[in-house]
C-alpha cells in the first residue's frame, strides 16, 4: 500500500474501533435515544391537543401536530447523539487512549475522523428508528424519492457539523461528566427552536433568536422537504451556511485542541 493510502485504512481502523466500542457499551447510545422517542410520544399523547392549537391558525389537530413534531425531533435526536459522542471523546482522553494514539505511527486526523464518522453513522441508524416510531403514531410524509434523499443529506450534514463541535467539546473537557455539561447548550436549541411550535407564535423579543439560529432553518427545511410543502430559499440557505461554518469551525478548533501538548 503506497503512504497516500495510509490515512484513509488509519480512518477505517478508527471507524472500526468507534462502532465496536458503540456496539459493546450500548447504554450511553440507549439513553441518548430514549430521551428523544419519550419527548416524541409525550408531545404527541400528553401535550398534541394544546400544542396543536398554535398550528395552522389554531385549526390542527393532533394528526397535523405529529406532522409538524416529528421533523423536530428527528433533529433533537441529532443534537442528543452529538452529545454522546462529546462524552466518548472526553472519557478517551481521561483514560489515556488519546494520548497512547498521539505516539503511534498513525494519521493523527483519523484518531478525530474515527469519532465523526461512527457517530454520524449512529446517528442516521437512531434517525431511520424514530422514524419508524413516528410512522407508527401517524406521521405520513408526503417527499418524492429526490426529496428523501435531500432530507438524509440535510439531516448527515446536520449531525457531521454538531459532530465536530462535540469533539471539540470532548478534547477540552475535564472529564466524561464536564464534557456532558459544557454539551448541554446542543441539546437545548432545539427546544428553543421551531422544533415544538412555530416562531411566529412566540414573544417578539424573542423571535428573531429563535428564527435565525442553527437548529429553526434546519427544521423548516427538513420539515419542507418530507412534507412537501416547499422549503423556502432563505431556510435551505441559512441551514446549509450553518452546517459549514459550523463543520469548518469544529474542525479546526478540534484539530488545534488535539494537537497540543498532552493535559498533565
């Protein structure tokens, strides 16, 4: 194998040993997954005939709020599973795995890479079963096949970006439980989003935040694309912006935190 091959069989073998080490200790994964389908099933049976009557001028019912929740969700889920993934991080750099990885004669991106990828993939996986559980209380998506595979490449661009934010968070956390606290701040945009109920029936002074950070543009573009009813150019371009600048940013801020000096 010619050196230019060996970054990419180190990011294999890296992938390889994210999604063994996912597969033997499932539990953070179960909890991070749970925790969406609860919020899903809660807001649908407990809160679905309130939330519902913000929907559509106050004419919905709950079929049309399942409609409106799950795009949300399936995004909350992203977010969640991000957060996994800064706790994995954090607990390798605490036990000296990452700092055994720095003295191999491996591609140092790959130790990273590793990360990104296996969580990207654990993500859609938990995406494509709480979509199952969405189809099974009544969501009916209205996408073409065009509009399908637009949907998993906005959620995979989504989860890549939250991903590498999350890694960073790992390599400057103290330890497993810090790094689930500095991550705290993912988890809770959604919920300051358009996840639950539209922008527009929120407060004024608060709407212009919730509009334009990270997660609304996503949502509605998302929501646009399964529902068919159209995503809207300034939704798809800030959610699209978004995932780069964040991805970029990510990226470099993990590179730079990975590459200094060992914590004593």
């Amino acid at each position: 194998m010619s050196a230019a091959g060996h970054p990419f069989r180190d990011n294999l073998t890296m992938l390889r040993r994210n999604l063994l080490h996912a597969r033997r200790y499932p539990s953070l994964t179960l909890n991070l997954l749970l925790t969406p389908v609860i919020l899903l099933l809660l807001f649908v049976y407990v809160f679905g005939d309130v939330m519902s009557a913000g929907i559509n001028g106050g004419h919905a019912d709950r079929a049309d709020y399942v409609a409106y929740l799950v795009p949300g969700i399936l995004l909350l889920t992203v977010s969640m599973t991000s957060l996994g993934t800064a706790v994995s991080v954090a607990t390798d750099m605490t036990e000296g795995i990452m700092a055994r990885f720095r003295t191999m004669a491996i591609s140092r991106a790959s130790v990273l890479i590793g990360h990104v990828l296996g969580s990207v993939i654990q993500t859609l996986m938990a995406l494509v079963l709480l979509l199952g559980i969405g189809l099974a209380i009544g969501f009916r998506p209205d996408a073409t096949p065009l509009e399908w595979i637009a949907a998993a490449g906005l959620m995979a661009l989504v989860s890549l970006a939250l991903t590498w934010l999350a890694v960073g968070i790992g390599l400057v956390s103290p330890n497993p439980e810090g790094a689930s606290n500095t991550g705290t701040p993912l988890v809770m945009l959604p919920f300051l989003s358009s996840a639950f109920v539209p922008v527009d029936a929120m407060p004024g002074w608060f709407r212009w935040f919730a509009e334009y950070q990270p997660f609304s543009p996503a949502i509605e573009t998302l929501r646009g694309l399964l529902l068919g009813s159209g995503i809207g150019t300034k939704n798809a371009v800030l959610a699209v912006a978004w995932c780069l600048v964040l991805t970029v940013l990510g990226y470099l801020w993990s590179k730079a935190q990975f590459n200094r000096e060992p914590r004593r």
